[in-house]
C-alpha cells in the first residue's frame, strides 16, 4: 500500500544560490550652477554643463581667481568631500532657461545630479527653477532664503514666511549664507 501525502496552502520553495540585484544609485553627485567672470572658457563654456570626476587644482585654478564664486565653491567642495560635480557656469544668474540643460546631464554626460546648488545665486526665482528639476530628477535643492534682489534674509520670520512659498519637499532651506555659520 502506498502512503500519500496531502497538504494544503502555500508550498515554498528557496534557493540560498541567488544572488540578490541591487542597483545602486550615486546620490552623492553635485550641479553646482555658478558664475565667474574670468574662468577659463575652454575647462568651463558658458551655459554648458561640465563632468568633475574629483575636483583637482587645476580645475579651482581654470574656475578664475580667488575672488570669483565658482573658485570659492569649488574650493569649498574639495575642501569637505572631494565629489563628483556637474558644474554649470552660467553668464547671469538671472537667466533661468539655462538651467534647464540639467536636465541631459544623464545623456551628455552620463551622471544625473542629485544634489542642486546655486550658492550666492539663489534667488526665489532660481530655487523655483532648480526645485522644477529636482522634482523631475529626484533630486534635492539646497538654497539660502533670499530677497528678489538676492539680499540674504536673517530675521526668523521672515524666513519662516519664505518657506511657506515653497510648496516642495525637494527644498533644505540653509539658514545663513553657504560655509557662513549664524550669518
């Protein structure tokens, strides 16, 4: 007589052989939206977007002189974290459309930023633009709370009250000026 055997529900079965797919996804990559007037054109082209694999001498000295705020930011950068960097020189901070060739870093030059600064330059206007990106991008923008004119806002509610115009969970508003501590 043969001995059957019945069960009821679920039957599992695991294999401990497989290897589990994990894509990682580099969260650390910085646009850096900057201007200088005396930067060297050839290392960084007005209104283009330019690959820092690791950010050396010779890219803070081709950024202009000490003075100008591509060098002071690109310094800065090293000086923390020696990252990957998508700079973006534009010529006036004013012009928006420029920014939006963030959008084929991942085409051009094969890294999407995730991180989105415009140190200096962040404007409500440019903290719309870049929190616009961000939102396609996944991305995150850190920007200081700024008049129209660009003038820094330091009294706490008004800070509160510009942050209420921002609608987006995209947005670290950094109280003071960037590496300016309580100012």
């Amino acid at each position: 007589m043969a001995l059957t055997t019945y069960h009821h529900g679920i039957t599992a079965t695991e294999s401990s052989n497989i290897t589990p797919i994990i894509k990682s996804v580099s969260t650390s990559t910085i646009a850096l939206i900057s201007t200088s007037a005396d930067a060297d054109d050839t290392a960084y082209p007005l209104d283009t977007p330019v690959l820092l694999t690791g950010i050396t001498t010779t890219d803070v000295t081709n950024a202009g002189s000490d003075d100008q705020l591509l060098h002071q930011c690109l310094r800065t950068i090293k000086s923390i974290q020696n990252t990957t960097v998508v700079v973006l020189r534009v010529s006036e901070p004013v012009d928006l459309t420029t920014v939006d060739t963030l959008l084929s870093c991942q085409s051009r030059l094969g890294v999407t930023p995730k991180i989105l600064i415009a140190p200096e330059i962040d404007t409500p206007d440019m903290t719309r633009k870049l929190i616009e990106i961000a939102k396609k991008r996944r991305a995150f923008v850190y920007a200081s709370p700024r008049a129209e004119d660009g003038t820094l806002i330091t009294v706490k509610e008004d800070i509160a009250a510009y942050r209420d115009t921002f609608a987006a969970r995209e947005l670290m508003l950094v109280e003071g000026a960037f590496g300016e501590p309580g100012k």
